[in-house]
C-alpha cells in the first residue's frame, strides 16, 4: 500500500469513527495539547479526562502554571501516577516563562530540550497545534505500525524504535496531519487494541501483514518479563489529641518524589527509635490493615501503625519537611493514593 492510500483509509475512518469530543481537542492550543499528551503517558483516556478538566480550570495557561507552587501542582496530580511528569510540567512552564517569552517553542528541537518532553510528545505538539509534518510514535501508533509491518522485537530496543519512527515518517501525509496524527492515535486505543484486536473494523487489514499472517497479537513483541520484587515500609502514623497527623515531604526524586506521605521506616524494630528521634510521646499504637501497592518495578507492602500521641507532641517534631496538618488542609496537598486513603479513613 502507498502512503497516500495508507492515510486515505485511516482519515476516511477517522471522519466516520474518530474521537472529535476529548476535551483536549476543544482548544488545541500548544499547552493544551502537551498538557494532554503528558497526563496520557501510561494512562488511560477515561483516566485522564477528570484530571486534565480539574487542571486546565486552576492552571488554564502557561503562565498561571508557572506561577504556583509546585506543591498545588502534585496535589491536582494526586492519583493520577508517576510525578516526575508534573514535577517536569512546572519545571518546564517555569522555563518557558524564562526562556520564551512565556509561548511555547514552535520548533521540535527547542521542545526536546524542555524537561520531560520527548521526541513523540513534542511531535505531537508540532503536528496537532501547529499543524506540522511531524510524527509521534505513542504505545498506540507503535502497535499499529508494528502489526501493519510485522515488526519483529520490543519496540523498547533502539534499533525496533528507529525502524518503527522511519516508517512513521514515511506515511505522514502532506494535509490534514493533525487528524492523520489523532487517527493513526485512535485506530490504536479502539480497535487495534493490545488484546482482541477488532480486525474486522480496521481500515488498514488489506495490507496488514500481522493480520494476512493471522497472528496480530504477536506484535508488537512483548518485553520479557522480570520478576518484580516485593519490598516492605512501616508507616509511623502519628495523630495528636487535637486529630492533626504529622507529615513528612518526600524528597524530590525516588517514588512519590515531592509529595506529602507518613514518616516511614524499612522494619517494624525501627518504629520505637523513630518515634523517639521524633519526640512523639505516646498513648496508644494500632496497627491498621496492611497495604499493597503496585509499581512498574516492584510491589510494595505498607503496614500503617498509628500512633495517637500526648499533648505537646506536635509542637516538637516540625522541621523544614515535616509539618502537623488538620485533616482538611492535609487533603489539599499532593498526596500518593494510598496516603490519602489513609488520611480519608482518619476523618
């Protein structure tokens, strides 16, 4: 098949079974598209969409983005998973406002050099706000290409993704690249999905050479699975008599980097010299039920232990990365999903 025929079946498909509602395609402005695509790494849309929403209404441009604390940006990212990508979003706003004149660069390479953007995300800033013949090369747009090519290897070794970003470039079109861009996007996220991929709807099976073999679900090649490792935290869950609870600031980098959780120890042996070292006298210490968490790299374990502590504790232990909160203003922080469970089931 031509690269013309190719883009002509996905855009005749796209007029008719296209997503044209996402509330990022509303306003295509260049924040609003990298915005979008940054919230939809290894996310979900149906995720996405209440996230990006409660977003865009407190930070609608660059600018206000910019300007907030980066505490208010991981809060409104509570939830949604992996936070370097907001940690990356304000520092990458912060530069703009700079560096640019506060208007996001109009050509690839100034993108690639702000933090957090890679070649597929500012691909699809070029070609959906701009207008450009630029590629993106997404989860969605490497299975395609990988199964209408028959592309042996996991798309994560270099060679698998030089090969699958020369045929993207190749079947660019010279018009309507933004919808070519949503439609090779869309035929990814609802037919040509990873399981039970829906042949029989797709545009493109004439030439597919993953579905003339009849195996479609063997590309793109998996990577090999390791096993993940468990690992073990005690949460030291202190409350004093007044309801507040004692937070500790994460650093920047690791899991969580920058958000709020619970003073946290490896063993259980190390909760009494913590609280000690803490200077929180107590009066009761409860186990709540155990938590399993689940990262890309290893399972984790938490066994909260709360501690309702004596009058005067909570004037002690503060420092610059550890603060007593009411419950109230403790929700409003940028908190991992199962702190704020925690935190919710406290109330």
């Amino acid at each position: 098949m031509t690269t013309s025929i190719f883009s002509e079946r996905l855009l005749n498909w796209f007029d008719q079974h296209g997503r044209k509602d996402l509330p990022w395609q509303q306003q295509p402005t260049p924040y609003h598209v990298w915005l979008s695509e940054i919230m939809l790494q290894q996310t979900q849309v149906s995720t996405v969409i209440p996230y990006y929403q409660r977003f865009t209404e407190k930070f609608n441009n660059i600018t206000t983005l910019a300007k907030a604390p980066v505490d208010d940006v991981l809060a409104l990212w509570t939830g949604l998973g992996y936070y370097a990508r907001a940690r990356n979003l304000h520092k990458a706003a912060v530069i703009i406002i700079n560096e640019h004149n506060g208007e996001m660069p109009s050509n690839i390479d100034d993108l690639i050099d702000l933090p957090g953007i890679g070649r597929s995300t500012a691909g699809a800033v070029m070609a959906l706000a701009h207008q450009q013949k630029f590629a993106i090369l997404d989860g969605n747009v490497k299975r395609v290409l990988a199964r209408y090519f028959a592309i042996d290897g996991w798309p994560g070794k270099k060679p698998v993704e030089n090969l699958l970003w020369l045929k993207a470039e190749q079947l660019l079109p010279t018009q309507r690249i933004a919808n070519f861009i949503q439609a090779q996007m869309d035929l990814g996220a609802t037919v040509c999905t990873r399981t039970k991929p829906q042949c029989n709807k797709c545009p493109l099976t004439a030439n597919c050479m993953a579905f003339q073999q009849g195996h479609p679900t063997l590309y793109p090649t998996a990577k090999l699975k390791k096993i993940i490792p468990t690992r073990q935290a005690h949460w030291l869950i202190a409350q004093s008599p007044t309801g507040e609870i004692l937070l500790q600031q994460r650093p920047a980098h690791g899991i969580w980097g920058g958000l709020w959780s619970f003073p946290e120890v490896e063993t259980e042996d190390e909760l009494s010299p913590a609280r000690k070292q803490l200077h929180l006298e107590q009066t009761d210490d409860i186990q709540l039920t155990e938590i399993n968490h689940v990262f890309s790299h290893f399972k984790l374990t938490i066994y909260p232990h709360l501690v309702q502590c004596k009058p005067q504790s909570n004037h002690i232990a503060e420092n610059n990365n550890l603060s007593w909160y009411k419950i109230s203003d403790a929700l409003k922080l940028g908190l991992p999903a199962p702190v704020k469970k925690v935190i919710q089931s406290l109330q």
